[in-house]
C-alpha cells in the first residue's frame, strides 16, 4: 500500500514542510530568502533563515536544506517558493 506522507503546506501562517524523516515548520517572519544550490549535478532548494531564527533555532549557520520538491522539478518547486515571499519595497515595480 502507498501511504502519501510527505508534503509541502505554505498558508498564511508560513512553511510547513514534512518527510518521513523529518518535519521543519518555519513563520513567514523566520524567512529571508530561498536559495538554489547544485548537489551532485541535482538542485537543491535551501532556505536562508533571519538572522534572530538563526539564533533562536541554535543553528550554525542562516542556510538549511529544504527538501521539498517531492518528485517536481527543483525549479518548479524553487519558483513557486519565491512567489509566496514578501516583496520589498521600492524595488522594481
């Protein structure tokens, strides 16, 4: 039997990201940006924390794997995540 299990959710609220593995939900305000990085020859998507989620979340380092893409292309997936942030003001449009 196939269990659907894994699944990406943005709301309002922010990112709710769970895997068999592992569960990451992060606030709309803990997200500073998204990032492609290449593994392997594959894309990876990161997520760039601010830096109080950083400290608050006792990581490293802003940059974390967001393993999200479930079998859709990277890019797709990439896109669609840079969609849902805030734009800034005064830039572009």
């Amino acid at each position: 039997q196939l269990l659907v299990w894994s699944r990406l959710r943005i709301d309002s609220k922010g990112y709710s990201l769970r895997s068999w593995f592992r569960r990451i939900d992060l606030r709309r305000d803990e997200v500073e940006d998204f990032l492609r990085s290449e593994y392997m020859r594959r894309t990876l998507i990161l997520v760039k924390l601010t830096k109080s989620a950083t400290k608050e979340r006792g990581l490293p380092k802003p940059e974390m794997p967001f393993p999200c893409a479930f079998g859709r292309p990277a890019d797709e997936v990439f896109e669609i995540l840079l969609e849902t942030l805030p734009k800034a003001e005064g830039l572009g449009n």
